[in-house]
C-alpha cells in the first residue's frame, strides 16, 4: 500500500505510531442513544455486537440502527457484517452505520 500522503489510500493516522486512546466520539445526533437490548436472532451476530464498543442505535418503525466511530485505527466493528456498512457523515464526524430490520436481522443500505 502507498504510504504518499497524496495517495487515494492514505488514512491519517494509519501508519502513524499508535496514539493513546481518546474520550469516547459524541453521538452521532440527538435521536442517537446507547443500545438496550437489541434482538439478535443469530448468535455470530450477537458475538460480533458483544466484541464491539462505542455503538450508538437509533430506534426506526422499520427497525433500529447502529452507529460506530470511523476510525482507520480502529478495527472495522462488526466484521461478519461489512458488505451492510455504510460510511456517513453524522454530527460533523464519520460513521459506519449498520441497518437493522425489527427482528435483528441487518438491512442493505437503502432496502
């Protein structure tokens, strides 16, 4: 991989040194909060979401989502569910966020 600041594949901070770690991200929105007893009806879902910190969900009528930090120096959160990310900009920041339906069961972005 390109370590060229210029390069399309350069991530501030990815081949830096490793920096301590920070205060936890704000919610990604007002409507965000903390999750609370999420359905999983798959149990490598469940583990994926139990290895996994700092989500936030917001509750829909069709389901719930969930909002992590987009950090390159993170671990990608929920790694079983990667082709259902979507990257946004929420509160001024990055987010990968994942949809659910209300059974637990995760959504393509925009379906």
């Amino acid at each position: 991989m390109d370590s060229d600041a210029h390069s399309a594949f350069y991530c501030k901070g990815f081949f830096d040194a490793p920096t301590p770690p920070q205060a936890p991200p704000p919610s990604p929105g007002p409507a965000w909060g903390r999750p609370q007893d999420l359905p999983w009806p798959d149990e490598v879902l469940a583990e994926g979401y139990r290895r996994s910190r700092g989500a936030f969900c917001l509750r829909e009528a069709d389901g719930f989502s969930l909002a992590y930090p987009l950090d390159c120096r993170a671990p990608f959160p929920l790694p079983a569910l990667f082709c259902f990310a979507r990257a946004r900009c929420l509160g001024g920041r990055g987010w990968w966020v994942f949809a659910f339906g209300p059974e637990g069961l995760p959504r393509f972005p925009g379906a």
